[in-house]
C-alpha cells in the first residue's frame, strides 16, 4: 500500500511538471549582427578570384564609394581591391591604410585589416625594388659577359692571325733551307 501510495504521489508530481513554453519571438535565432571584419572577409572573398577586368571595375566603383563616404571601412575596402589588382599601386595603398591604422579608437577589424595592407604593401614595394635591382644586376653581368665574349673572340682572331704567321714563316724557312739543301 505504502508502494502504491508513493507511486502514486510520483505520478502525480510528474504530472504536474509542465513543458516549458516557448515564445515564437524566442524561437528564432537573434539576428547576426555584421561585424566590419566579417564585412571585410565576405568582401575580400566577393573578389578574391574576380578576373582582371571586374577587378579594374570593381576598384574604380570603391574608389567611388570610398570617396563618397569617406568611411575607413570603405577606404580599407579599396584597399584590399588595389591589392588584389595586379595594376594596383603599393604606394597608393600604404598612403590609404597609413592614417586608418595608425588612427587610436577606430574599430579594431578595421584598423588591423589596414594594418595587414600597410606590411602588404611595403612587403611588395621592397621585393619589387629588390627584383628590380636583380635585373639590374642581371643586366650588368650580360654585358660584361658580352665584353669578355668579344675579347675571347679578338683574342681568338689574332691567335689565329698570328698562327697564320706562324705558319708562313715555317713554309719560308722550309723554302729557305730546301733551297740552301739544293744549291750545295
């Protein structure tokens, strides 16, 4: 009986325990606020494989947003499509990114995106001017190279010149002494 009693007791609490509602504006996941580094991922994403002619396009159209705004993260958007841009000018983006990273209080995802363009930048700058004095370099030792090539040739040329000499003086001498062999 003591049993039944407490089973029955156990049925009834857990029959008083209700499944907690759900309110249909909970239901729904709270909109995903856009942070300006996602902005600028999804960004760098959109025109990451875009040819070279959309890209050209695309960059004259932020250039355009970037001015008319005037916001860091359209300037950092800009930035990003000049650096994708195979025409684009490492000097004209480290002076768009300088003031937007060294700028205290701007948003953190902006101001390091400018950041990793600014390093970006004079990275390129300083393997193209070291590629550029490569070629230089290349192009000295060519000519040098050239130089020591028509010496070896002149060189050459008058080694045979003076073979040729060599020779005619031999045939004389072989002339010479047939004669004197001859004439006793």
């Amino acid at each position: 009986m003591a049993v039944a009693c407490s089973f029955l007791a156990g049925c009834y609490s857990l029959g008083s325990l209700e499944p907690p509602t759900v309110s249909p504006a909970s239901a729904k996941p709270a909109a995903a606020r856009v942070t300006a580094g996602g902005e600028l991922v999804a960004y760098l994403a959109r025109i990451r494989d875009m040819g070279e002619k959309p890209l050209a396009a695309e960059t004259q159209r932020q250039r355009e947003a970037a001015r008319a705004q005037g916001s860091d993260l359209e300037t950092v958007k800009l930035g990003l499509a000049l650096s994708l841009a195979p025409s684009g000018d490492d000097g004209e983006i480290a002076v768009l990114m300088e003031p937007i990273a060294r700028r205290p209080g701007g948003d953190d995802d902006v101001r390091a995106m400018a950041s990793f363009l600014l390093v970006q930048s004079a990275d390129r700058r300083r393997l193209k001017e070291g590629v550029a004095a490569a070629g230089s370099r290349l192009r000295d030792e060519r000519r040098a190279t050239e130089a020591q090539k028509q010496r070896a040739d002149a060189l050459q040329e008058r080694a045979a010149q003076l073979q040729q000499k060599i020779d005619a003086l031999t045939e004389l001498e072989k002339s010479l002494s047939d004669r004197q062999a001859r004439t006793r």
